[in-house]
C-alpha cells in the first residue's frame, strides 16, 4: 500500500537575529526573565526581500532540491500561515509563481501554530486518494509583522522562519501513519490576533486595534501541555506504539518549559526530542518543519525511524501526527 511519504525537507531563515540583549533595549526584560521562562536566546527577524512567500519559497527550493524534483512536478502547494503577505492571493498563489511551479494549484491554510500538522494531514488524504500527486507542504510566518513591540508579554516570544517537504506516495513501508486534530473555538480569547482593522464601521471589534497578537499565557501554557500530552497519548495508544518506540519527537516549539513538561509527562527522554526553540523562539506554523528539516540533515531520523510531531496554536487548535521515516 501506497503511503504518504516525506522526499525532500528544507527550511529557510531569515538573516536579521534579535537575541534578548536587544529586547532588553527595546522593553523593561533580562535575557535571564526570557531564558529561564522561555527558552528562547534569539530569534531571527525578516527584513527587506524577506517577506513571507520569499522565506516560504526558500524552503521550498530546498526540500525541491532534496527531493530531487523540479518545480514543474509538483501538483499542490500548501501554505499554512497566520500571517500572510497579503489576504488576496494566497501566500501560496506567490510560493507558486516564485518559484515556477505551474502545474501546480495551490492556497494558504490557516490553523495558527498548529497549521503544519493540519496541513500535512490534509496533504495526506490528498496522497492516499491520489500516489502520484506531489505536493509541497509549507509552514511560513512573519510574526515580528503581528507583535506590538512595545509588549514585553508577548514580543520576546516570535520569530520569523519557514519550512517545507514535499510528500508524495510510495510503498516503501515508511509514510504518514496516523494522526489526530482537534479544535475548541470556545477558548479563541485565550490566544487571538485581530484582522486589519475593518472599513466598515458596523463591523469594527471592540478592541480592534493593530491586529496584534494577544495571550493569556498562563492559561495557553497549561492547557497547551494538556492538549498535547492528551492527544499524543491516544494516538501511541490506537496505533499499539509505546514511548519508548519512537525515534524522534518533534513538538512545536513554542516553549521549553511547555516541551520539558510534555517530555515528563510522557516519559520520552531528552535524547529523543528535537528542540531549536533557543535559536528562533515560537515560529508558528513554520516550527515544526523547520525542526524536521534540521534534524533531518543532521542525520538524526534513519529509515524505519517512528517520528512522532505535536502541535498547539491559537484557536484552539492542537493535534499529533505518527510517521514512519
Ligand atoms: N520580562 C520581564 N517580566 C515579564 C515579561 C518579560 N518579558 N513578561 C511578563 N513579565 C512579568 C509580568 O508582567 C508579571 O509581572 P507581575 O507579577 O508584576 O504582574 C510576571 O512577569 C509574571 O508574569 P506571568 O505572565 O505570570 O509569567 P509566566 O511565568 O506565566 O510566564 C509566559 C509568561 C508567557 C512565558 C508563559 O505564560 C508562557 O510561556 N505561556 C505560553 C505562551 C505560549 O507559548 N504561547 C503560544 C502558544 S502556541
């Protein structure tokens, strides 16, 4: 049987990095608050030429590379992001034209930091339905574009970054082998970023003022870690996979405090989980693949390998995903 299987990963960087010392010069915070409440050291900032499809195509042209596929081949792209270059077109619709990828349609998809794990289990069903399709999986942010610089809550957490892999059908035993997704609309105040604010003034929100990102971030970090150990339990458990079982796990790197609590509570030591969140801090959709992309040139994922992702975000949305390398 035909599987879901990963032929090329890439990431892509933007230059600009912003450590805490020059956080500590913008808002009243010690690289000693952020690194022992975060994790996070720096992050990486885009600038000019950098905008969200240019780092998302980046990645791209990488994982392309990797695969050993031309642009031309590709039947699909998806982006997901929460902070795309413009609203019309898609992020997608400028990964597709930068890069040459005419076969291909494509659009952006929206499931705030869990939009990665969301995007490849979509890209999945496409593959099972269809082997020979190739499709670029993408997860691409510019959050420095969302932050209020003057909030030192939420400023010294994002960064910008991309990745990607391409996914097409082989049946070579490895592939996508399960995975679980969820949503609750109902927390959406939890974690939120306003639109663009709105034209029409009968629909302004109450609030609405620059489309910052906004959080309760004791509330997000505990239900985060419950979400996450939840759904990843469930998932080892359907599929008969212990903890022990698994080669790698790449969680979303919002926080290491929310990751080293989520290692504890399922029992998978340090050794076995891939972390990058001190070089770029919370990258949103993009931090899963660019996590995957890293370890995946480090040669830390060997054929046959269990990978196991999971991913929280705004919404909420949360999920895990099982693959086999
Ligand atoms: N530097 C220094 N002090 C800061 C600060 C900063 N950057 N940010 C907040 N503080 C202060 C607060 O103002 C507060 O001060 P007060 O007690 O005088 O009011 C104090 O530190 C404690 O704030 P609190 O929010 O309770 O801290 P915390 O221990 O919960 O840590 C987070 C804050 C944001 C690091 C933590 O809640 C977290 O990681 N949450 C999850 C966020 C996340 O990952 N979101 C994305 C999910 S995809």
């Amino acid at each position: 049987m035909k599987r879901s299987v990963v032929l090329g990963t890439g990431s892509f960087l933007p230059r600009r990095e912003l450590t805490n010392a020059d956080l500590e010069r913008m808002v009243d915070t010690s690289d000693e608050w952020i690194a022992s409440r975060t994790g996070i050291r720096t992050r990486r900032i885009a600038g000019k030429g950098e905008e969200n499809y240019r780092l998302a195509a980046g990645a791209a042209r990488r994982a392309l590379e990797m695969a050993g596929l031309e642009a031309g081949e590709i039947d699909l792209i998806v982006v997901a992001t929460m902070t795309p270059h413009m609203t019309m077109p898609s992020c997608a619709c400028f990964v597709q034209a930068e890069i040459g990828a005419q076969r291909a349609f494509a659009y952006d998809l929206n499931a705030a930091c869990s939009g990665y794990l969301f995007a490849l289990d979509m890209a999945d069903k496409y593959v099972l339905n269809k082997p020979d399709m190739n499709i670029l999986v993408i997860g691409s942010e510019t959050l420095s574009a969302r932050v209020n610089w003057q909030d030192r809550n939420t400023c010294i957490l994002f960064g910008d970054g991309a990745g990607a892999c391409v996914l097409s059908g082989r049946d070579h035993g490895g592939g996508i082998i399960d995975s679980q997704l969820f949503t609750d609309g109902n927390l959406w105040e939890l974690l939120y970023m306003h639109s663009p604010k709105s034209l029409n003034p009968d629909l302004v929100q109450p609030g609405d003022d620059h489309g910052y990102i906004r959080m309760t971030g004791r509330d997000v970090f505990k239900f985060a870690v419950r979400a996450m150990e939840e759904s990843v339990t469930a998932l080892l458990q359907r599929n008969g996979i212990a903890t022990k079982d698994i080669g790698l796990m790449i969680p979303h790197q919002a926080n290491i405090r929310i990751i080293h609590k989520l290692m504890e509570r399922l029992g998978v030591p340090e050794e076995k989980v891939y972390i990058n969140v001190n070089k770029y801090g919370n990258t949103s959709a993009a931090s899963i693949p660019i996590a995957l992309d890293e370890a995946n040139r480090q040669g830390l994922i060997r054929r046959g390998d269990l990978v196991l992702f999971c991913a929280f975000g705004g919404g909420f949305t949360w999920g895990s995903m099982l693959m086999c390398w």
